[in-house]
C-alpha cells in the first residue's frame, strides 16, 4: 500500500500540512493548480496562535512585522483596547507565508506539482487513486494512502467526496484591489461603514493600497461577471458618495469579487479522503480568520495522518480530527456572522454597535474576543475514562501549552523548541521518576525532558501532542494510570 499522502492545493494549508507531514517523515505530493504563485496576498493578519505554531516548527521569522494597522471586531475598533499587544495580530502578507512554508515543506522533503490541477479520485479500504491534468500532456493517475483536499472555497475534493457544504447564501455584494500608484498620495480610509455598505483604502506599503467596497443587503454578483475599473469606481462613488482617485490613475491589480456566504463542511471527513482549511469553511473576510484557522486544521490533522501511515496510530485518532476542528469551524462561522451583524442596515445597527463599543472598553470582553479571535481560546476534550476530578478539570487539559522558557540540566529550552521535531513530549517538572512503562512503551513515539517546576505551568507531569496540545497534566505527578490513559489514547498501544 502507498505511504504517500497527495495534498490538492497548494496554499497556505496545503503547504502546512506537507510540512507537517514531512516532519513525521511522510512522504506528500502536492497538487498545484497555478504555474506560479500570482504575488497576491489576501490575507494581510497573522494571529498570536499562528506565531506560537511556526515557532514551534522553527520558523519564527515574523517576530519582527509590525502589528495590524487597525484591528476591530466587526469594525468595532478593539486596538485600542487591549492591554496585552502581543494578542494582536501582526501585519504579515499571506504571500510570506506562502514563500516560508513552500521553502520548508521542500527541505522536509515534499513534492511540489505546480500548474497541475486534480480532476477526480476514487478511493477504496486500502488507498485513494487521484487523476491529475498537467498544464501540458496527458493526464495521470497517483496512487495514495490518504487524500487531502486544501483546494479552497470550492473544493473539487469536497465535492465529489459527497460532503455537503452548508449555510448561507452570499448578501453582500463586493469588489477588493490592490492599487499601485506612484501618485505622491498620502491616502488612508479605514474601514467606513455607510447606508450602502463598507469601503475602506488601506496603504499596504508605500505606493501600494488595499482598496475594498462591499454593498450589503443584496446578491453576490456571480464569479463568471469579469470586475472592472469602472464598476469599482461606481460601487465606491455609491458608498462613499465621492471617485477614489487612485482608482483612475493607479493601476489595479487582483480585482475580485467578495461576499458573506458562510459555509462549513458537515464532516471532515470522508473514508481516506480529508478536507482541511477554506474547503471546510468560507465566510465574510472580517477580523482575520481564514488562513489562520486553516493553518490549525493543517496542524491538527497532520502528525495524525503521519501517525497512522507509521503505523501507530490508535483505533479513532484519525476521526478526533473532525471531532476537534469541526467546533472550530463552527465557532468561526458564528463569530464572523455575529460581526457581519454588527454591519447593516447601518441605521438599525447603530445603537448595538455604539453599545458593542462600550463593551469593547472592558478588559474581560476585549480579553475574551482577542482569545476567540487569535485562536488562543481553542481548546480540546480530553475526556479518558474514569480519570480523576483533579486531572479531567486541570486548566492545561486540552489547551495550548504556553511556550514559557524551562531551566533543563543543559540549560534554558523554550517548550516551543521541545516541539521542533513534531513528536509528543513528556514534560517532567521537578525530580519524581519517570514511570517505567514508557521506556517500555512508548519512547519511540514520546520524548522526555526534565526540567525545574516552574509557576506558570501548575502541573509536575505534562503530556504534550505533536501540535502542542496539552493531553495530560498532573499538579502532583505519579498519576500513572492516567497518563497511560492518555498514552494509549493519543500515541496507541506500547510497543514491548
Ligand atoms: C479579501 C480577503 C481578505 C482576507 N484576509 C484574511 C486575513 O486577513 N486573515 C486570514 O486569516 N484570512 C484572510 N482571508 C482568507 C484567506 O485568504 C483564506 O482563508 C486562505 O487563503 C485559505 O487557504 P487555503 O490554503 O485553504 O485555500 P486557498 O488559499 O484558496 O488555496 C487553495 C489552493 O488550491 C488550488 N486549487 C484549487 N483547486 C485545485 C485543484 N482541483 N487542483 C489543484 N489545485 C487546486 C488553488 O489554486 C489554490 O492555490 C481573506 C480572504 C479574502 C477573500
């Protein structure tokens, strides 16, 4: 049987996940529709979760990019607000993102297939078979152990997985550009709203502005309608009662079409087939989210995928994926709904919105939306059976571990350097024994570390998952009956 995982998309998520399955010494081919990447970059926000996730894969290069200019919650301005700087997202072009995954998923071994596009697949108990159409040539077949679909919004992969796709029709009706212009122009409209819509110019570098208008309260014109200048034009007069200069004499670039459907996959599966990222879930582009949530779905169904083409995988780890992100997704689409609320009819939204701007005054609900929004907040169940009250409601079950520097024999270890290597860890904080069943068991699959008790993580025994998620946390230490629990249940049975 094929090892090889074929990824259908090579965008942000498609290139995550061959990362990660790279690290686990997993074999991906990448399928990529476009010869070339076209330089454009939607998604301008990377959020505190994202940072911690490539920094935890050693790659933390965006540590220096300036944070958002302006950051809101459904055009509630929250900036201002929040106490702590380093939950606001920082301004880093998709496009960076793209560069920086597609240069390591290389090195980590992965093969990228550009200007070609997948056209079906068939999938029995033992493999997926995908056709692939080259820009020239005959078509050909790949045969794989797992497909997964990362091929955006309209997923051909979703689709003839059977997986329905729904939620609600588009009401908004918009056009977004970047527009060059050499025009000594000192221009910035931040996101307006008005009794129309949205409009909004934003200097993405000099010379360089993001340009976008959005109607609300009617159809999205169809993709197959070819945007122009002048229909940017009139949109923008409509909404902002005046002509955007730049738009007649810069030059426009990626004009395209923008709407509020909300969708998301009803699974995530279907038998050897995946989807992951924009094919599991659309919505309004507001505060953010897109890419980033796709990044975590790459990150979570990654080492999984791995873990059972390595052939350790337990009984149901494959399905915690939809288990754990399909809540994400669903979150995702109510807190971008929830903002699209806030947005029109601008005359009855009015009095919420100046209440919603009071709220955003108090550190707990600009606390509580920077969590939700960052992905700081997600959470997973960890539930082993008959696990004690004090380990099933410890803070860290399920969380993040914070990535707090550690004081090793060797030294000081940030825990996002522990998780470098993408496998799971065993934190021992303080000098109680390692219990004897792992190196029995498990160390192949779980590393160890010893390092001093610190206060800023209450457990003395951590078990960490590949993606940083915290599976077992003991305040005391020597609960080993649950921690073989947890063993068991994420890394499967001991090998000796
Ligand atoms: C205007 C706008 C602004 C946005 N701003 C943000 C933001 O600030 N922050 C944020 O997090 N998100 C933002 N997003 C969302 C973000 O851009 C997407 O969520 C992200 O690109 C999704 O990544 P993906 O890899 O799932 O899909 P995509 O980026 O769509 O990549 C899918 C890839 O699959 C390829 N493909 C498709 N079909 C096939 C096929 N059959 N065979 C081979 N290849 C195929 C495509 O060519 C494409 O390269 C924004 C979106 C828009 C529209």
């Amino acid at each position: 049987m094929s090892r090889t995982v074929v990824i259908a998309g090579g965008g942000p998520v498609g290139l995550m996940l061959a990362c990660e399955l790279g690290l686990a010494g997993v074999q991906s081919t990448v399928i990529e529709r476009f010869a070339e990447p076209s330089g454009y970059s939607r998604s301008l926000t990377m959020h505190a979760r994202t940072r911690e996730v490539l920094e935890q894969r050693g790659m933390n290069q965006f540590s220096d990019f300036p944070p958002v200019f302006t950051y809101n919650f459904g055009l509630i301005e929250l900036q201002d607000y929040v106490d702590d700087v380093s939950l606001l997202p920082l301004f880093v072009p998709q496009r960076e993102i793209e560069r920086l995954l597609e240069k390591r998923a290389i090195e980590l071994g992965a093969d990228i297939r550009r200007g070609q596009e997948v056209t079906g697949f068939e999938q029995d108990e033992d493999g997926v078979r995908v056709t692939v159409r080259p820009a020239q040539g005959s078509a050909y077949q790949i045969d794989c152990a797992y497909l997964a679909g990362c091929d955006g919004g309209s997923s051909l992969v979703r689709k003839q997985a059977g997986i329905a796709f729904p939620g609600t029709e588009s009401t908004a009706d918009g056009l977004t550009a970047d527009v060059l212009t050499s025009e000594d122009e000192d221009l910035l409209i931040p996101p307006t709203l008005c009794q129309a819509g949205m409009y909004a110019a934003i200097p993405l570098r000099p010379g360089t502005y993001r340009v976008s208008v959005i109607e609300f309260g009617v159809p999205k014109t169809s993709k197959a309608v070819q945007p122009t200048v002048a229909e940017f034009q009139s949109r923008f007069r409509k909404c902002a009662g005046r002509d955007l200069s730049i738009l007649a004499t810069g030059e426009v670039r990626y004009l395209s079409r923008v709407g509020n459907a909300t969708r998301l996959a009803d699974r995530y599966r279907a038998g050897r087939v995946f989807i992951a990222g924009d094919a599991c879930h659309v919505h309004l582009p507001i505060s953010g989210q897109g890419l980033n949530t796709g990044v975590q779905d790459a990150l979570n169904l990654g080492w999984k995928l791995a873990a059972d083409i390595n052939g350790w995988a337990p009984a149901g780890l494959l399905d915690t994926y939809h288990s754990e992100r399909y809540p994400v997704g669903q979150r995702l689409c109510w807190s971008t709904r929830a903002q699209d609320g806030l947005l029109y009819p601008v005359d009855q939204v009015t009095p919420l919105r100046e209440l919603f701007a009071e709220l955003v005054r108090m550190e707990a609900v600009t606390g509580y939306l920077m969590n939700l929004l960052s992905g700081l907040s997600v959470r997973y169940a960890m539930d082993y059976p008959g696990q004690p009250s004090e380990l099933a409601e410890h803070p860290l079950l399920g969380d993040r571990l914070p990535h707090v520097v550690l004081s090793t024999a060797t030294g000081d270890l940030k825990v996002s350097e522990t998780l470098q290597t993408g496998r799971a860890v065993l934190l021992l904080l303080g000098d109680h024994p390692a219990p004897d069943f792992l190196d029995a068991g498990w160390r192949d699959r779980v590393d160890v570390l010893r390092a001093a008790p610190t206060d800023e993580i209450n457990a003395r025994t951590v078990l960490v998952r590949p993606d940083g998620y915290v599976a077992h946390a003991d305040p005391v230490g020597g609960r080993d009956e649950t921690l073989r629990q947890a063993l068991r249940t994420w890394f499967g049975e001991p090998s000796r």
